[in-house]
C-alpha cells in the first residue's frame, strides 16, 4: 500500500498532520486530506513538495491576509 504522510509548514516550522493519507484534493478553502477510517480534513495551505520515494507531501501554509491587503 501506498499511503502518505503530510506535513505542514507553518512560520519555518514542520509539523506532521496526518499519516495514512489516502487522498489528497485540492478544493477552494485549500487542500482536503482523507486516510482511512478517518473524517477528512481541509487545511488553508497549497502544496509545496511532493516526494514519491518518501511517500511524503509537504504543504505550506497560506497566510491570511486582513480585507484590503491586496
């Protein structure tokens, strides 16, 4: 089997969010991590590295940024 572990970059820091990620999609809030037997998640953050050996993604945070900041 062929599951994932993702990691999220927050403020140059690497935390682990989920292990035995089965899919991973991109949605409008972000990116929608699901493993199994588990309620799926949606993290504000876009992907960064993906690593195929490692069976490894790494994403990264967005920033939010207050109204006007454009």
């Amino acid at each position: 089997m062929c599951q994932a572990v993702v990691y999220l970059v927050q403020n140059e820091q690497e935390t682990e969010v989920m292990r035995d990620v089965i899919l991973l999609e991109p949605v409008h809030e972000g990116v929608r991590l699901q493993a199994f037997f588990e309620e799926p998640i949606t993290l504000s953050a876009r992907i960064g590295r993906i690593d195929f050996m490692k069976h490894t993604v790494t994403l990264v945070a967005i920033e939010e940024r207050p109204h006007g900041d454009e």
